[in-house]
C-alpha cells in the first residue's frame, strides 16, 4: 500500500520555518547586524568602543542628509519627541502640530505635557498636510506665538507622507521664525529625506526601522538655528549639548554607553553606505510600487483599497490597507498561523480590524516582497474574501521592469 498524506487543509499549517515580521518597525535585522551584536561586552572606558561610536557620528549626519548636529539617546522614539521638544520649548509656548495619523498627535500630547499650548490642525488618516492651511495659520500668528511647527515625515499608522520641502517654503513665504520640526522615525534610510536642503532645523529618527537595528536608541538632529532656542524645559539627562561636544566619553549617552546597539548599528549603517543611499530610496520606491500595483488589482473587486489614494503621498516604507470589517484581522491571522507571516495592526484606526498594514523598510528585498504579497494573496483566497486577479502579475511586472542596479 503506498504511503499517502491526508490533511485538513484549512487547520494545516504551513509555518514552520522562519517567520517574516513584515510590520512597519521593527523590521528585519539583517544577519551582519545580529552578528555584531553577538559579542561579549566590552571596555566601556576606552579603546575600540569608543573608536566606533566616534565613526557613528559622520554616517548619522550622511543618512539624514546634513552637516549639523546629532546626540545619541538610549531610549526609543517617544524618548527622541522628548528630547527635541525640551531643548528647544519653554513652558507656556506654542507648537503647532500638523496630524495626519497617530503619531504626530502623540508628538503633541508630549509638548503638552512639558506645558506648552497645543494648537492641532487634524487632516485625518487619508489625507497629507495641506499647506494652504499651515499658511493661514503661520500669516495668521502675527504675535510669534508659535515656536515650532511638528510634523511626521511618515506616519506609520497611515502610510501617508507629507511634503517636508513644501512645508519650509510656506513657512519661509510668511516669514515665520518658528523652528520646523520633523518625525522621521519610519522614514530614515527608506524615503528620501534631506535635512539640510529642505531647512528642517530638527529631525528625530529611531534605530528599528530603515536603520534595521534592534529597537533601544534613538536619536535627534538638530542645526544652528535650534541650537540658538534653547528652553527652560531641558533637563540634565536630555541635554543634547553634551551629547554633541562630549569632553568625556559616557557625555554621549549621560552614562553607561548602549554597547550592544552600537555595535549592531555601526554594521547596519555600514551596509547602508556600502549600498549607496540614492540606491537604498530606488529600492525602497520599486519595492513600494510593486505593493501598490498588487494592491490596486485586489481593489478591483472587493472591499480593498490603499489607504492613501494619491501615490505622491504615499511612504515607500509602510503600506495601509483598508478592508471590511473584520477581515484585516482575520487576514493577519490566517498569514501568521498558516504561513508564518506577521503583517501589522490597524494601529489608530476605527475599527481596527479593517485595516492591516506591510512594513517593506531596511533590510527587505524583491523576492521577500513577492513572498508578502503571494501570502496574502493566497490568505485573500482561503478565507474567500472577495478580491481582484492580477495581484501578483501586477507585482511582478513592476519587479521584472526595475532599473535599480546593484552598486
């Protein structure tokens, strides 16, 4: 009698193996990252330890495109919101904060919490900042109340990217003195950013995301102008001074360096420089439209649709995607416990269980993105949730045109 196999195909699964954590951060750590993390610890007084994290700063300043300055915090990306705002805000200043998700009304509720004025202008989840709005406002504040203007790059709980060039020129076309202040904790090393030529005066990234290291640090940028600002808020331990002039070693951390996470970044930033940045954005864009394309064939027939309708304001790092309710959940879970798949939450949104979002930022590729796509394509289908053909032709097209080269 010949050996047969028998299963139940809808409780089989298929999962074993290594999984994909394909949410928006933290992404995949890349095996050189991992590797040098792999150590011992080491001498913390001298030596190669701090001959790495001296080699740090320049590939910091390079990712973020500026000349300027750069401090080190132990602590993720709530703690760089933190940072930023102490050291240049004041109590009973003003910020204005332009949301278009979640997480720029976080940024907010901290600015409050130091005892600042908040003044919101909400766009929603769909929609980027309008600047024709930010000018009304900034014409509008012929006292100078405002202090700073806070936006996010990309906001990982919408996929939306908004128009950080735009944003300076409005501010610079009314005249307005506030500093301009800019979330790129999804961005960095994913979509094109560019401190210095935009006139962004401070930047606050995290190492888990298009830095692909394991989450712990973060980090705040920050040029002349905000230097200059420097607020009652700031305390001892956020001080970024120290953290950029260090006459002692343990200055760039106030105390005991983040060994380990050095270490892992030093290897992630080197791979970065070894791609070539202008390379790391064409992949990330390819990449992105590759998602888009198999997105826009399930809208086709069914309840699908990207959250961002526009593709100009649309991350190359994150993708939200908008079903019925309560299919993204249903989705999530069938991708994780059949194939080992982990796409992310609707994080922010109402309700939760009708959006689902990819992560595709740092260390990601053509064949892992094809493989995103083909899960949920197959998840789509075993769950019978009605959906448009073409998905993965649509992807594959647009990986079999790419013009990005290896450097």
């Amino acid at each position: 009698m010949s050996d047969q196999i028998v299963y139940e195909s809808s409780l089989m699964s298929l999962s074993q193996g290594r999984p994909y954590l394909a949410i928006p951060g933290p992404s995949v750590m890349p095996d050189q990252v991992l590797q040098a993390m792999h150590r011992a610890s080491p001498n913390i007084y001298e030596g190669e330890l701090h001959d790495l994290t001296h080699a740090l700063i320049p590939d910091l300043k390079a990712v973020a495109r500026t000349v300027h300055q750069v401090a080190i915090y132990i602590g993720n990306g709530h703690a760089a919101w933190e940072a930023a705002l102490t050291n240049v805000l004041s109590p009973g200043d003003t910020v204005l904060v332009l949301a278009t998700g979640q997480f720029c009304i976080g940024w907010g509720a901290v600015a409050e919490g130091l005892g600042c004025t908040v003044q919101t202008i909400d766009y929603g989840p769909q929609s980027p900042i309008d600047l024709t709005q930010v000018q009304a406002a900034l014409a509008a504040d012929q006292d100078g109340r405002i202090k700073a203007v806070l936006a996010v790059h990309v906001d990982t709980s919408t996929s939306v990217k908004n128009d950080i060039a735009g944003l300076r020129h409005v501010m610079d076309k009314t005249g307005h003195p506030a500093l301009l202040m800019v979330d790129c904790i999804a961005s960095l090393g994913c979509d094109r950013f560019e401190m210095d030529v935009w006139g962004v005066d401070v930047m606050v990234s995290a190492c888990q995301k298009g830095l692909m290291t394991p989450a712990g640090i973060s980090f705040v940028w920050y040029n002349d102008k905000a230097a200059a600002q420097r607020g009652a808020c700031v305390t001892r331990y956020w001080d970024w001074a120290p953290r950029t002039a260090p006459e002692f070693y343990y200055q760039y951390f106030n105390g005991t360096a983040p060994t380990h996470h050095l270490y892992g970044l030093h290897a992630a930033l080197g791979m970065i420089k070894a791609e070539g940045l202008d390379h790391v954005f064409a992949r990330h864009a390819r990449l992105a439209e590759a998602i888009w394309a198999a997105a826009e064939k399930w809208a086709c027939d069914g309840g699908l649709a990207l959250n961002i309708a526009d593709p100009a304001y649309r991350s190359h790092a994150v993708t939200s995607i908008a079903m019925t309710s309560p299919d993204a959940d249903r989705l999530r879970q069938w991708c994780e416990e059949t194939c080992g798949l982990t796409l992310g939450i609707g994080l922010g949104r109402d309700p939760a269980d009708a959006y689902f979002r990819i992560g595709h930022m740092g260390h990601v590729n053509a064949h892992m993105i094809m493989g995103v796509l083909g899960t949920i394509n197959a998840g789509l289908r075993a769950l019978d949730i009605p959906h448009g053909p073409g998905a993965l032709d649509a992807a594959s097209a647009v990986v079999a045109g790419a013009d990005v080269t290896p450097p």
